[in-house]
C-alpha cells in the first residue's frame, strides 16, 4: 500500500552546537546511546559540505527525518537538506536520468531500487556494510539480501524506518468478558475464531476494499501465510516468479486465507461483505457494543484509523500474527519499509551511511511519536521507543528469525498492484483458489 501527501522541503543548516533547539534531546540525558553520537562525531568532520537527501518521507515523516538528521549536522558540520514527494517513485527516475540525482534516495520499493542499480545509477555501500547489516540487524541475512540486487554485484539499500505486518488486533476488554486468551500458535488462533463462533460472536474483522488499490490487503493476508506456511526461500522463488504463482503451495496459501475470511460465520457481515468493506473502516467493529467482531489483522499503521482517543494498550491492544506449531519455520514477520541508497556520491554522503548504522540515528527517530518507526538493529536501547506499544512491535521484529518485504511490493507493478490485487477480489466473491492464481500467472507471462 502506497500513502500520499503534500511534498515537504526540510532544510538543515550547519553546523549545530549542543545547545541548538533543532535538537530534541539534550545529548547525554536520557536513555539513549550518546556515546554512538559522540564517537561518530570524533571520527567524521564534513564542514561545509551538502548533503540532499531525497524520498517520500512526508508530513510526520518529514519532521522526524528532520530532527534525525540534526544530530548528523550537529556531529560533522555537514548541511542537510532533506526533500520529500509524494511522488518520489516518478521523480527519482527523472533525476538519475537528467543527471540530477541527489546524493541520498530512500526507496519504499526495493524493486525500484534495483532497477537503478541494475542501470549503473546507484553506488555500491560496500561489502563491510553488507557484513554489519548481516551481524547488527535481526534476522540480518534477510536484510542483506533485501539490500542486494539479482543480476549486479554489490550492495545497494541500508533498511531505516521499517513497519511490521504481522500483527492481530483485538480489545482487551472483550478478550476479559468472554475468557479468551491470546493465542500463541496458528492452531491456537483458528480455535480461537472457531470458540467465537460455538459462543454466538463472529471471530473477524476483514474488509479489503481501498478505491482503485481494492485487493491489496488481501495480498497481506497470502504474504504472511505463505511465510507460515513455506520456507523462505519459498517465498523468494514465488516474488521472483522462479515459482509460479499457480503453484500448489501458492494455492494452499490463498485457500489458508479463505479458511478466515470465506467462511460467512467467521466474518462480519459474511464473506460477500469483504470486497465492499473499506479497509479503514474494517476495524471499528472490535469498538462496537456490544462487539461485532473480536480480531482484525492488519499492519502497525491500522491504528491511525480507530476511534478517536483509542489508547493502545489498553482500548486495543495487539498479538504477533502466529507461526504454525507444527512446522518448523521459526518466527516470519512480513513487513516493509524504506531502503537508503546513494545515488550521488561524496565523502559527506558516505559519512551520512555511516551515522544510520549507529543506534543514536535509530533511537532519535524511535523516540519521537509518529506513525510509528521501527527498527531492527539489536544494538538499539528498546526504553527508548516513544510508547510501550511501539516498543512491543519493535520487539516482535528483533525477535524475527526471517522478515521478507511485502511480495506485493516486490512483484512487477502489473502483478503485485495489478492481477494480484484483482485476484484477492475474485476469490473473496467465491472464484476458486486455483482458478485465481492461474489468471494471475497469465497475467505474469503476458509480461514476458
């Protein structure tokens, strides 16, 4: 899912003393790793360089981005100066071609990413960065390969700012007046939406319709199954199309899918009632009273969209979306983000690289109350994210042991924003599994 704003122009000069307000925290109080910044800072002097940075941080983001990039001013004297678009993805393309490009782009889309590395257009960040992503991060082999680019040698992206899709929410309140408990496993949580039913309620929220993108959170609900449901490198060959998406483990993914959301005792409004639900809207009945569901999966952002002066944590609260006990697939946590490249390159730039891969640049961001920043560098203090919740989340990605990018994202646009989503939308109204993934696979290889 892609989000859209006005475009935003930061502008940070430099250099920045301690006692500069463009500093949020006052270095050396508070929880945070002020001996990263204090060591960087020691290392690195860029005045009266410029560093722009380019990406679809926006409106939140923006601001946050901001006062992340004070404390790489105030360290080295460099400027930055920080643009935002909400149409980065179109803009990104004009600039490299034009000769344009700024020294930092941060893609939401890997594949984007690797379509200019693959052009010549990005620089490589370097087989020590690639180490350290691999070494620092959780599941940091996932990262890496997420960083690199099939076809080039080299590494391209460092992940920053990472979401988390892998979650369920409910009300506590309504888990306490019925006795349910949080369920740890797969098996456990279709016990759980089967109990609701034996006592009169209905298990699920669900609702997939989002205007021209209707389908898409549909294909969350896929990409998560098919990572509890297969291997990773599973996965990897299906976003590739090295599998075919009308592959049988494709197909038992999206009928894994059908078992919550086609059957009309499971789902408010029945199965038919899906499609036609907006997705923003899909939460309220958790608030309902009495309730008119008790479970709506969906991604870190879902709580933009519940009623105003919901307090997570205790009017919502959240659970990892479970692994299947009987198969040994660890913990997958499916998600997105943004990737940091260079496309300009210059000793400041580099440096700018370098100051991401310290804890201060992530625990500044995690601190700060936005739609909610996510990291999954272990070297992190978790006390410092801004809310318990926050924290919770961040956990659930430091305790992954595989996280994969959202396939739909990855996939060519005509698939993973295009048949895919379409697909979702046939096989709610009742087309079957088989059927839908062959139109997908079509699709795939009209692309050829």
């Amino acid at each position: 899912m892609k989000t859209t704003t006005t475009t935003a122009l930061l502008c940070l000069t430099a250099p920045i003393t301690w006692a500069d307000t463009n500093l949020i925290h006052t270095p050396g109080e508070g929880a945070f790793n002020w001996d990263s910044l204090s060591a960087f800072a020691a290392a690195h002097d860029y005045s009266g360089q410029t560093v722009t940075l380019a990406g679809p941080w926006l409106g939140p983001d923006a601001a946050a981005g901001k006062a992340v990039m004070a404390y790489f001013s105030h360290a080295t004297g460099a400027e930055v100066i920080v643009s935002g678009s909400d149409s980065f993805e179109q803009q990104i393309l004009i600039d490299t071609e034009g000769g344009s490009a700024p020294n930092i782009a941060v893609f939401p889309q890997p594949g984007l990413m690797c379509d200019l590395a693959r052009r010549g257009q990005l620089a490589d960040l370097g087989t020590d960065t690639a180490k350290w992503i691999a070494s620092t991060y959780a599941a940091g082999a996932s990262w890496q390969a997420l960083g690199s680019c099939d076809g080039v040698d080299g590494f391209y992206g460092l992940a920053y700012n990472v979401n988390v899709k892998s979650l369920v929410w409910f009300v506590p309140e309504n888990f306490e007046d019925a006795g349910y408990e949080v369920p740890k496993t797969m098996e456990a949580l279709k016990a759980l939406t089967q109990q609701i039913v034996a006592d009169g309620g209905t298990p699920w929220c669900i609702g997939i319709g989002s205007g021209g993108a209707t389908g898409w959170p549909a294909t969350d609900w896929v990409e998560d199954l098919m990572l509890r449901t297969q291997p990773p490198a599973t996965y990897d060959a299906w976003v590739a199309n090295d599998m075919r998406f009308d592959d049988p483990r494709v197909v038992a993914a999206i009928q894994e899918f059908g078992w919550f959301a086609r059957n009309d005792a499971f789902v408010v409004g029945q199965a038919d009632a899906i499609a036609a639900t907006d997705f923003r809207d899909s939460p309220k009945g958790l608030f309902a009273s009495p309730p008119d569901c008790f479970l709506h999966r969906q991604a870190s952002f879902i709580p933009a969209f519940f009623p105003e002066g919901t307090t997570l944590g205790e009017d919502a609260d959240f659970f990892y979306f479970p692994s299947y006990e009987g198969k040994d697939l660890g913990r997958p946590v499916l998600g997105a983000g943004t990737l940091v490249s260079i496309t300009r390159d210059s000793p400041a730039t580099r440096g700018l690289i370098e100051f991401l891969k310290t804890p201060i640049a992530h625990e500044i961001w995690m601190s700060i109350e936005t739609q909610g920043f996510l990291t999954p560098h272990t070297s992190v203090n978790l006390d410092t994210y801004h809310n318990t919740s926050l924290r919770r989340q961040g956990e659930i990605l430091q305790n992954a042991t595989t996280f994969r990018f959202d396939a739909s994202d990855l996939m060519p646009g005509a698939i993973g924003a295009g048949a895919f989503w379409t697909g979702m939308v046939d096989f709610s109204g009742g087309a079957p599994a088989a059927e839908v993934a062959r139109d997908i696979q079509a699709a795939w290889d009209n692309l050829k």
